[in-house]
C-alpha cells in the first residue's frame, strides 16, 4: 500500500515538474528532503518529535514510554488538562510528554510519570562489551 502511494505521489508530482522542464526528478528532491527531516527533528512545542533512525537505547526507551503515556490519555479519553492534572505538571511539560520531546525529559522522571498513571512496563539494562542500553518494554 505505502509503494502505491508513494508511486502515485510520484507521478502526480512528476506532471506538475513536467510543464517547467525536462529535467530528471527524483522524489522527493534531496534538498527537499534535507529540509523537512531538519524541521521534523526541531519540533515546536505542539508537534511529534521524529525519532531519528540511528537513535539510542536510551532516547528509544524515553520514546516508548512518551508513546505509553500518549496512549493512555486516549485510551481513557483525557484532554491535556487532565493528564497534568493527573502528573501534577504544568501543560508545557505535560506537552513535552505528549509530543515525544524526549530531548527535554529524563528517563527517570517519565518512569515516575508512567508509575503515578499506572502503567505497566518494564525497563531492561544490557550490559553489552561495559555499555548500558536501558529499553522500556
């Protein structure tokens, strides 16, 4: 399905290039690809942060547990408002949780986060050749 549309992006796009010049395309064009994943790993305040491809353990650990918390304030229907409530924080830093602004949060204080929510999970530390790599589960 997603080469469907990523094939049918590509035509469309290719047939709005085609009137200004016959030049070869590539989609999407690597400055324009370059531009958007620069502006994906600076989020806003109110927008997802992308987790990087080649992120590690520990910034996927702190993502998991963002995504934990995000689904259950769906899960159980909660606005912002009563999430923070319910963290006891302020709507800013409840928001950093809700949009994986892992950048800005501890691993410590998102385990706290989950345990006041109830959450069930699991952090696992592997020692692997004297390195750390704590994954939530």
């Amino acid at each position: 399905m997603r080469g469907i549309i990523r094939f049918g992006l590509k035509n469309f796009y290719m047939k709005l290039t085609q009137n200004k010049s016959n030049q070869n395309f590539s989609f999407p064009p690597q400055k324009e690809f370059k531009r958007v994943v620069k502006r994906a790993r600076t989020s806003h305040r109110r927008s997802n942060f992308l987790l990087p491809s080649d992120a590690n353990e520990l910034d996927k650990a702190k993502y998991k547990l963002c995504k934990d918390i995000l689904r259950y304030k769906h899960q159980n229907k909660l606005n912002t408002e009563n999430i923070a409530q319910q963290l006891e924080l302020s709507i800013p830093k409840t928001e950093h949780i809700l949009y994986s602004h892992i950048n800005k949060l501890h691993l410590d204080e998102l385990i706290n986060y989950a345990n006041k929510l109830h959450l069930s999970f699991e952090v696992k530390i592997n020692a692997n050749y004297g390195q750390t790599s704590p994954e939530a589960y």
